[in-house]
C-alpha cells in the first residue's frame, strides 16, 4: 500500500494554520473530558465531575509540557542546544509520551496535594483514560507520516514517497539519493493506536469497573502500557541521530519503557498483597 500524503495542515485561517495533529490532542481531551465525567458520576465517585474538570485542565498542562520537554531531554537534546528556541516550534512536531507521562504524574501530585487526595487514588481514577489520549496522538503521527517501523515483507506495509518525507528515506534507511519510494514499512503509529489506545484502553476500563485495591488500576497501566510499547518498538525505527542504544536493537523507547513494566508489577504485587492482609 502507498502512504496516503495526508497535509498535516487541517484549515488554514490567513496566517494560522490549524493542524491535524493539534487537532487529534484535542479530540483526546475531548475524549478524555467526556469519559472522566462519566466516571466522577458514578455513585461513590473519588471526584465531583466539576473537579475531574479541574484535574483534566492540571493534565492537560502535564501532558503539554512535559512532553515537550520530555521529548527535548530524550530525543533532540543536541539539537535543542543548538537551537533553544526550537523548545517553542510545537508545530514543527515532536512529543514523548514518557515526558507527558512524567509531566501528568507532577500535575496529578499537585492536584492532589491541594484538595487533599491521596496520590494512587487520582491515578487509579485518570489511568483508564488516558488510551484515548494515546489514540488520537498515533493518529496524529500516522497523518504526519512520522514514526514509522522497519521494512516487512507483511501484506499491510507500506511505502512512503521520498520527495515528501527525506528524513525517513535518507537519515533513517539510508537509501541511495534520487529513490522515489520507500520499501514496504511497518506502519506502527497504527500498531500503537491498536495497543496503546483500543486494547489498552478496554483492558482498563473492564479492570477498573470492578473494586480493585489501590494502586491496581496504576499498575495494570504501566504494566500493560510498557509491555505494548517495549514490543512495538522491536519492528519501529529508532530515531535517527540516537539510533540502536545496544545490542544492536535497544531503542530509547525501550529504555524507557521497561522501568514501566518494573513498576508496574511492584504496584500490583504490593497493592493484591495488602488487599490479602486487610
């Protein structure tokens, strides 16, 4: 299959442009909104629905710039030092989920702390909607055309024109100059909206309906999200300038993601074990 050459810009309104991508991370909050609501209004609920509109706003900062950040310390901090300013280009592309994933678990704290709620339980409560805001974000990279994995021979790859995405073609798969076309490539943007936003947001939400101890929501996403993210990343380039980090197949979305399956695992031994001690 060919990419369909998406233009990332959605509407252009004279000198603004609204992009898709912007326009995706809107719709994952949306998404997001909505489903908190409908959680803050269940019987018992940790937090009113005005509040989770409050926790959603501390998030949503969290997310921003935390991913922003995150992706400038991880994956463009040479570049950022030779251009500061490039920490301002949002449009330009470039968000890590582990930054906005840090920046979230800041926000949350401080949410908490202020009205006085512990920790574990916000997360437990926000865990299982944040694979909306993870679906909405992959398909913004898909209609980027970023991201993208390994050559494959499987029926679904697909190629990429070199005209429109140089990078990919001569930085990352060092094709010969003049190449019109990409070989076939695992399309992982689509890969991780499969897992990280449907699957992951189903498991959650199914695991979460029922009484769990604190802290077992949290787990079974760092859990869960870590192991999707760890074997996705087998068949996804790495970025070009970082490249394999060892064994020549450790990616830095690894690196980061297998704390992620550590902790996760922690949580939920030490959340079933004092679940069976009460």
């Amino acid at each position: 299959m060919l990419f369909p050459e998406i233009d990332p810009v959605a509407v252009q309104l004279g000198p603004v442009a609204v992009r898709w991508y912007g326009l995706m991370y809107l719709a994952g909050f949306a998404a997001a909104w909505w489903l908190g609501r409908l959680r803050a209004s269940r019987p018992g609920a940790l937090i009113s629905p005005p509040q989770m509109e409050d926790l959603l706003f501390y998030a949503a900062l969290g997310v921003i710039l935390g991913g922003r950040l995150g992706y400038i310390l991880f994956y463009g901090y040479d570049s950022w030092l030779a251009d500061p300013l490039q920490m301002f280009r949002v449009w330009e592309g470039g968000m890590s989920f582990h930054g906005g994933f840090l920046g979230v678990l800041f926000s949350v704290w401080w949410y908490g702390r202020r009205r006085d709620i512990g920790f574990f339980a916000l997360t437990d409560f926000i865990a299982p909607l944040v694979p909306v805001g993870l679906l909405a974000g992959r398909i913004g990279n898909f209609v980027n055309g970023e991201l993208w994995g390994a050559p494959t021979q499987l029926p679904w790859g697909m190629q990429v024109s070199c005209a429109s995405h140089p990078g990919l073609c001569f930085d990352k798969l060092l094709l010969p100059p003049g190449s019109p076309l990409t070989p076939l490539l695992h399309p992982t943007q689509l890969y991780e909206a499969a897992l990280e936003g449907v699957a992951l947001f189903l498991l959650l939400w199914v695991f979460s309906a029922r009484p769990r101890p604190s802290m077992a929501v949290s787990g079974m996403f760092l859990l869960c999200y870590g192991l999707f993210r760890f074997a996705v990343e087998f068949v996804r380039l790495p970025d070009a300038h970082l490249g394999y980090l060892a064994f020549g197949w450790v990616t830095m979305g690894q690196l980061l993601s297998a704390p992620m399956v550590v902790f996760g695992l922690v949580l939920l031994m030490v959340a079933y074990r004092r679940h069976s001690t009460t």
